[in-house]
C-alpha cells in the first residue's frame, strides 16, 4: 500500500487502497458490492450553509449505476433563495472522492456530496461549492500557485451539569478531565470525521466554559490540516453534520453560534491558508515571510470589510467582533498576535532540534518545518457558509497579487502589540474598523463586489442575495441599545442557536 495510506482511518480509503481523489464510479460500485452497502445517501449544502439529504435504497446495479452516472433532480427553489419557483429543478452529482461510510446509519449506507448542474447540465454558477472552485482556479490562473486552507471549528456543548470537579469559568483553554466534562465525546467526533476523509490535526476543551441554569456549557475545538481550498470546506460541512449528529445520540445540545452568552467566550470559525506551488509552501523565505505570503495578506486587509459578509452572517457575530476580547475588531495583521484581524502563527522557524533536546536518544531529525506555516484569518464565525467564506478569501489573496501597492499595504497594516490595551489607542484608532452589524458588511461588500465578481467567481445573483439577506436583519444600531444586557441578548442566542 502507497505509504501516505498507511494507518488511514478513512474505510473507503483503507479498502480499495488509493486516495479518495483517485475514486472512480467503479471504485465506488466494488466497495458497494463487496461490503454489503444497502443504501446511497447524496448530501449537498443549501442556502442556509447547512448539508441537506437524499435517500437511495439500492434496487439493483442498474439503477445503482443510474444514480452514479445521471444524479438526480431536487427543488432548487426550496434550497436557495436566489431560484424562481417557476425555473427550480437543478440535478444533484455525487463526487466519488467525497465518499464515507455514515457512522450512524443502521442500514449500511454509502454518503456522497454533490455537485448542483442547471437545466443545461452545466454547474451551477451560484451555488457555493462552485464559486469555491472558481475561485480557487481564478486564483491558480493569476498566481500559477495553488491556494489551500483550513479551519478551526470551535463549538459548545450543553448538557445538564454533573456538579462533580467543576471547571474554572473562562479558564477552560486545554484543560483536561475531569475538569472538561466532553473530551471523550470530542475525540469520538474527531475518530468519525476522520472516518469519513476528514484530515484532522487535533482537538481540544477551549477558554468558554460556564454554568446557566443548571446546564454546563463547554468550548470545544476541532483543528484540520491544510489541504486544497474545496476539500477544507467539504470536511468542515460533513465535521458539523457529525458532531451535531453524535451530540444528539447523547442528548446533548451543539451550538456553532458566534456567540451565546454576555461576558463568555465566543466561538469562531479561523480560517488558515497557505501557498503552494509544486507541492512546496510558498509561504516564507528562509524563517521570514515571502512576498507571495505578504501580498496574500494586503489583499484580506484590502477586502477585511467585506469578507466579513461571508464570515460572520447574523446579528450575534458582531456581539463576538468587540473590543479587548480575542477577536479582532480592526483591519490589521502581526506575528503571533491574539488581537489581529490576520495572524501568522508560531511557524517552527527556530534553529534548534527541539525533539532531540526533549529526547535525547534521537538522533538530528532534520525536519522541514516550513510546510507548517500558515496565515490565519480570525474574523469568521460559525454562521458562514464554508464555501462562500473560502472563497471569498482565496478572491482577497488573489486580489493583493494585482494590486500595485501590495506590499506598502502589509507594511502599513503589520501591528506587534496588543491594541486593546489602553497604552496602544492610539495605534488602535489609526487603523480601520471591521463592521459592526450585517448592515454595515452589506454596505462594504456592496462597495467591494466588483472584486469578488472578478472573473465570474461569485455571481451577480449571489452577491445580491447575500446583501438582500445582511440588510433584512435592520440590525444597524442593535449593539449599541443591547449591550451587555443579558436578557437580551440570550433572546437572540436563542433565535440563531443553530446557524450554519
């Protein structure tokens, strides 16, 4: 077996022995026929950034090769808002790299996502896995480079509270049990996305951790690796589906929300992104940032205003972007900096062997630690749509590769303090702000859109849909009239438990 397969969790990988990008409709038939697969599931994200299902029950190979080969119809006006009622059928296509076996079915079960086609068999400009893959290729196209990320999903459990070895509030950041009540069903959510083709880097307890009414509430967070820009989104769609569906074999509740408590930890969803070409990250030069990582990072402060129309989608997101917390509230970037809008994270740039330090019966490793550094953009929440979110910064990266003044950008916008402190005002109100309500990111991306429709990547008709849709909320002024009143805000924690 290829190496790189070895001690795979994924099944579907481990039984027909080649990664998932080489699947093929014969592959996915075999591993059909020869495991005993009853039923067919196609899943695919809607508008409302959440997977939706169809069932198929296996007649016979006939018609198995029928649904593999032609897909199906749905009703894309009750999927998206932008389709007319008169004109709503879309076909549904399953990718056979996508396929997992669903740990939850009884009836075994083979789980496809798709792909939408209009009338004219051609891929549907508005959905949001196509304007990911546009994206990604209109930025391959200007750069010659490939663009990858992935994401940091935090969420809260929420289960009635044991009284037994209680946390310490808002300390909660790693913290081991008993002290963390959720970390086995954290590591089960992990072993099952991982089943299901997702590339995990790890997962632990986070800072929020608090008690209402007899319920805990516990961060936690779920960190994938880097791979290409539309496998990231996929994973992050099927690691929600999992973890939400987990949670509710155990009578637990899961929220993604960006924020569900005044004075508590929010959850975000950091995005990180590097560049590669040839298989080589691009993104330093020798221990110092690259140009290509400089001109990346000028084109998200460039676009910051308006990716947060993509990132951060309902009224609590912009109770989590506030002053003197974690997340940012101005449009800047630094090094190993918590209060930044952009971060560039420790990247094993030291000298040292530090596994032979730690241990030493090794010998000099020589590992090149340059494939693990990475920028993060820490504005996104969990009510994104992944795709869109994605998208909209492989658009912002791409875009500082066409601006003149890329590098004065990123030198203007580089901060190495923490702004919130008080001694730094100062430096803190000479930098531009994020926006403050759905309201406000509807304004920017308006002024913006021009860059995101560049090349066809987002349409017309998205961008239009996604500011009709910021502005409904009428949320201009909402921050300032609730504040931090708790009651409140719990009214709308309530309203937008499980966005995305």
């Amino acid at each position: 077996m290829n190496k790189e397969l070895e001690l795979t969790p994924n099944r579907v990988v481990a039984y027909l022995g080649k990664p998932s990008k080489d699947f093929t409709k014969a592959d996915i038939v075999r591993y059909i026929s020869e495991n005993g697969i009853r039923m067919v599931n196609f899943m695919y994200p809607a508008g409302d950034g959440r997977l939706k299902t169809l069932n198929f029950v296996i007649n016979n190979a006939a018609y198995l090769d029928t649904i593999l080969t032609c897909g199906e119809r749905v009703d894309g006006s009750s999927l998206f808002p932008f389709i007319e009622a008169g004109s709503s059928d879309l076909y549904v296509l399953p990718r056979f790299s996508t396929a997992f076996l669903d740990p939850f079915a009884q009836i075994p079960t083979l789980s496809m996502l798709c792909s939408y086609f209009n009338k004219d068999g051609e891929l549907l400009e508005s959905s949001p896995e196509n304007t990911l893959r546009k994206a990604c290729k209109a930025f391959e196209e200007v750069t010659g480079m490939q663009f990858q990320a992935m994401g940091e999903l935090e969420y809260y459990v929420i289960a009635p509270d044991c009284n037994l070895f209680p946390a310490t509030d808002q300390k909660g950041y790693h913290e081991s049990a008993p002290y963390a009540k959720f970390n086995e069903f954290r590591a089960e959510c992990m072993s099952y996305i991982a089943q299901a083709g997702g590339e995990i880097k790890y997962g632990h307890s986070e800072v929020g951790n608090f008690t209402i009414d007899n319920l805990v509430y516990e961060q936690n967070e779920i960190e994938f690796l880097p791979v290409e820009a539309q496998d990231a989104a996929d994973q992050l769609m099927i690691a929600k589906w999992i973890i939400r569906n987990l949670a509710f074999r155990y009578g637990y509740d899961i929220t993604f929300a960006p924020k569900i408590s005044a004075g508590k930890a929010g959850s975000g969803l950091h995005i990180h992104m590097r560049i590669v070409k040839d298989g080589v990250n691009q993104m330093l030069n020798g221990s110092e940032l690259s140009e290509t990582a400089l001109k990346a990072i000028a084109g998200m402060m460039e676009l910051a205003p308006s990716i947060t129309s993509f990132g951060n989608t309902n009224p609590t997101s912009y109770f989590r972007l506030v002053p003197h917390q974690e997340a940012p509230t101005n449009v800047c970037w630094g090094d190993r900096n918590r209060s930044v809008l952009v971060r560039v994270p420790l990247g094993w740039a030291a000298k040292s062997d530090m596994c032979k330090i730690a241990n030493p019966l090794e010998e000099y490793s020589n590992y090149d630690t340059t494939q693990k550094q990475t920028v993060e953009m820490r504005s996104p929440d969990g009510s994104a749509d992944v795709y869109q979110l994605i998208a909209g910064l492989a658009v912002a990266c791409r875009h500082g590769f066409e601006m003149d003044n890329a590098l004065e950008i990123a030198r203007r916008t580089y901060v190495n303090v923490n702004i919130h402190k008080k001694e730094n005002e100062e430096k803190q109100n000479s930098l531009a702000k994020l926006p403050d309500s759905c309201e406000a990111s509807a304004d920017c991306l308006e002024s913006q859109r021009a860059v995101f429709e560049q090349y066809n990547v987002f349409s017309k008709a998205m961008i239009d849909g996604i500011i009709r849709r910021l502005r409904s909320y009428e949320d201009r002024t909402l921050r300032s009239e609730i504040g931090s009143n708790r009651e409140e805000m719990l009214k709308l924690v309530h309203k937008y438990f499980h966005c995305g």
